[in-house]
C-alpha cells in the first residue's frame, strides 16, 4: 500500500521563531556541508589524503544537505526558498566535483516547489478579487501548475474564453519575508565587526527594498507592461498580457504561455535552437539595462519558456530594479573601456564607478574579475558558454579571496578588504552569475560583441509609453 503524500498547509511559517526553528532543524545536515565550503575558501592547505577523505565525505553531505533543504526551503517558501533557487541553478556555489548532485536535488524549487493547499488559493483570490475563482473565472484549476518562493500559479480560463495563468501569494508571505530580513538584520549586528567590512549593511538595505517589491503583484504588472514595450520589436520575445482587472496587489492574470520549461528544452532542443535561445535572453536582459536602465534582476531558469524554433517567453516580472542613470552611464564606462583595451580608462572606471581601492591588496584580484566578465563581449568571434567556463569565474574569485585570507605563516584567516560597491549595483552582481549559468546550461555559441557593443556605446533612453 502506497503512503499518502502528506496534507498541503494552509499557510507556510510566518513568525521569526517558526522560520528561526525551521532553519535550526535543517543545520545539522546543512551545516558540515556550509563549513567545507567555508574551509574551500579560507582553509590551509591539505595532503592528497586529506583532500581525498574530504572529498568522500562531501559526497556524502551534499547529498543530505540538498534533500533537507528542499523540504525546508520549500516548506517556508519565501526569502530562504529564494536561495534554495540560486543553489540549484548557479555554477560555482557547490564545492568543485559535487555541483550536479547538489543542484539536482534542488531543481524542484525553481517552480514545483510544495503548493499551499487549494483552500488557502481560493481564500486569496476571494479575498482579493470579492468573489471565489468559480464565480471570477470560467474555468478554474484547484490544483497549481507550478509553485514557487512567494506564490503558486493555477490555470483558469476567463469568462470571454481566454487561457490565463493566475499567480496567487502564499498568505502570510509579507510577515515571513519581514521577519527574514529581521533576522539576517539581527545576525548582521551581532557580528558587526566582520559584516561592516564586508558592507552587508548596504547589501541588507538593497536586499530589503527589492524583495519587499516583489510582494506587490500590481507593481510586477507594471513591470510586465514595461517589459513588453521595450522589447515590442522583438519578435523573438514573449511577454504575456496582464489582465488589470483581474490583478490586485496578492493577485496577478496573466496570458497563458505555452512552451517547453528549460529542463525539457535542454533535453528536446537542437543547438542551434539553444544558440538562438541564448542569444534572446542575452539581448533581452542587456536591451533593458544599458539603453532603458531596466534591471531584470532574476534570471532564473524557472521564469523562461522556450519553444523549438529557440523563441523565448519571459514569465516573472517581480524582481526588478530600476537603475540610476549615473550607475548604467557607469558601467558602460568600464565596458566600453575594456572593449577598447583602455586599461587605463578601464582602471579608473573601477576605482570611481565600483569603489575599487588600487592602494588595497585586493586591487588586482578585483580588478582581474572585472575583466573575466568582460570576456565574452570583448572577443572578437565566437564564444562559447559552458558549465566550467561559469565555475571557473567563480572559482576565480574564490581562489583569490583565500589567497588574500590565508598568508602564508597565519593560523587564522583574516577577511580582506571588499570593494564598497554602488548599492544599487548589488542585484546587477547576483544577475552575472545567473545569466551566465543559464547560458552555460544552453551550451549557447554566439559572438556577444556584436550584440552589446551598440547598447555599450549608445546612450541611455527613457522607457518607451
């Protein structure tokens, strides 16, 4: 006889003690699997027996810390589900050799995560839209088709016959991430010797405002709205249709998109559909931020629909930054300088637009980053994106930080010197590593320079009506 699957709750945890408890329960799996990574990057060096004893037993945690943090983050939905993404889908987070089973175990978060009972959706839309789905909708599904951090999604069809997708926020999500951020504030405090070094104040401050956004579903319409204008020339892009009068702030209607997830479009899709693909995603994501400074600022695969010709449709609108023009102006500085080989221009766009101090120790390793970013938009031909290419960046880094942490001699890791970035730039470093991996997943072959190099060397418009 089969188990039943468990009940689905009527609510995730919405208390700081709840969600506090939840992540204290997952710490004995996850935490040896925290504190190798930790050793990865400020750890002494090792014997070819250490490091291969070391390396079996991460096999062995990976495994448990992925399956205790899907049921974890999934169950508490919201700021710590949002990580549980990432995870899954960043090259370079998951120690080197172990990256496709941690993420594997991960996947589902990206938008099947645990739904929330077919009560609690009804009870919202009620509630938000003064009637039940029955009586709003010509047709409404009870169960979700997709779940993700803040809300699941249910097909329905309209009363004028057209296929919708309705997002509907878990209840509570407003208090839970509220007091996420109340408790990574806290934790921030406590350990204010080493966070004000590495400006995790700052970091917290963006955090804050951006996620807190994501909560108001009649700003993602606008959003979608936007989105859509600017990329109306496109034929390449799809961005479904809100319907207003079915969307409210917990609620959002939107057109019904067909198409192949990415796992599926990964398996199914030819190379060249995946070149295309790629290519639409990367002019998408670039088209919005340097001409219109327009951040789309979550680019995980979960959020994109692809179709066989490598058409692509982008679904989720709720986390976007709006740029100061100072900042896009500043960034295509140093680009521009690095598609010129203008190093010194280039140096000093990192000092003056990224806060970069070339007195600091850590000038070279910085500005050494920098420029692997740039690498495939200053190649002159064809590049090709892969899954090691994206770890490597990371691993890069990583590499540098432990050579700044670990002078040869010390006993402890000292933390070295963080650049004191824009704080709007904060969400424009979480897109890098997104974008790259998706493109690393899509295997996508396309010279870059031609497309960004206009959007680089042109100016910054207002967005289109």
């Amino acid at each position: 006889m089969s188990e039943d699957k468990p009940k689905p709750l009527d609510k995730p945890p919405t208390s700081k003690l709840g969600r506090l408890a939840r992540l204290a329960g997952l710490a004995p799996r996850a935490l040896p699997f925290a504190m190798a990574g930790a050793k990865r990057v400020f750890g002494g060096a090792r014997t070819d027996e250490q490091e291969a004893a070391a390396n079996a037993q991460m096999g062995l945690d990976v495994k448990s810390a992925a399956d205790a943090m899907l049921k974890t983050f999934g169950e508490m939905k919201g700021l710590p589900l949002k990580f549980g993404q990432m995870a899954s889908y960043i090259d370079g987070i998951a120690p080197p050799g172990h990256e496709e089973r941690f993420q594997a175990g991960l996947k589902k978060l990206l938008d099947k995560a645990p739904p929330l009972s077919a009560e609690a959706a009804i009870a919202m839309v009620t509630a938000e839209l003064g009637a039940p789905p029955d009586e709003i909708f010509a047709e409404w599904e009870r169960e979700p088709f997709a779940a993700a951090s803040i809300g699941q999604v249910h097909r329905a069809v309209t009363k004028e016959g057209q296929r919708v997708a309705v997002k509907v926020q878990y209840p509570g999500m407003d208090k839970a991430i509220e007091n996420d951020l109340k408790s990574v504030g806290m934790l921030e405090s406590i350990m204010s010797p080493i966070t004000k070094k590495l400006h995790a104040k700052q970091a917290l401050a963006e955090f804050k405002e951006v996620f807190l956004s994501e909560l108001d579903y009649a700003r993602e319409a606008e959003m979608a709205d936007v989105f859509r204008r600017i990329n109306a020339g496109d034929p390449d892009v799809t961005i479904p249709r809100v319907y207003h009068s079915l969307t409210t702030r917990r609620v959002i209607t939107l057109e019904f998109v067909e198409g192949m997830s990415y796992a599926e479009f990964l398996e199914k899709g030819t190379q060249e559909a995946k070149n295309k693909a790629g290519q639409t995603i990367w002019n998408f994501t670039f088209r919005s931020m340097l001409r219109y400074g327009v951040l789309y600022a979550d680019p995980h695969p979960g959020n994109y629909r692809f179709f066989a010709d490598g058409h692509v449709a982008f679904l989720d609108f709720g986390c976007v930054k709006v740029l100061p023009p100072d900042l896009v102006a500043g960034m295509k500085r140093y680009m521009r300088a690095a598609m010129d080989a203008d190093w010194a221009e280039f140096d000093r766009a990192c000092v003056e637009v990224l806060g970069f101090d070339p007195e600091d120790e850590s000038w070279d390793l910085y500005r050494s980053y920098t420029m692997e970013l740039t690498v495939p938009f200053c190649t002159h031909g064809v590049w090709q994106c892969s899954p090691e290419k994206a770890r490597e960046t990371v691993s890069f880094l990583t590499r540098g930080i432990k050579a700044l942490a670990m002078k040869e001699g010390q006993t402890m890791p000292s933390i070295p010197m963080v650049p004191k970035m824009p704080q709007d730039f904060t969400f424009v470093n979480r897109l890098q590593w997104g974008l790259a991996s998706v493109l690393a997943g899509l295997r996508t072959e396309a010279a870059f320079r031609p497309l960004i190099e206009p959007l680089v060397r042109d100016g910054i418009y207002p967005i289109p009506d």
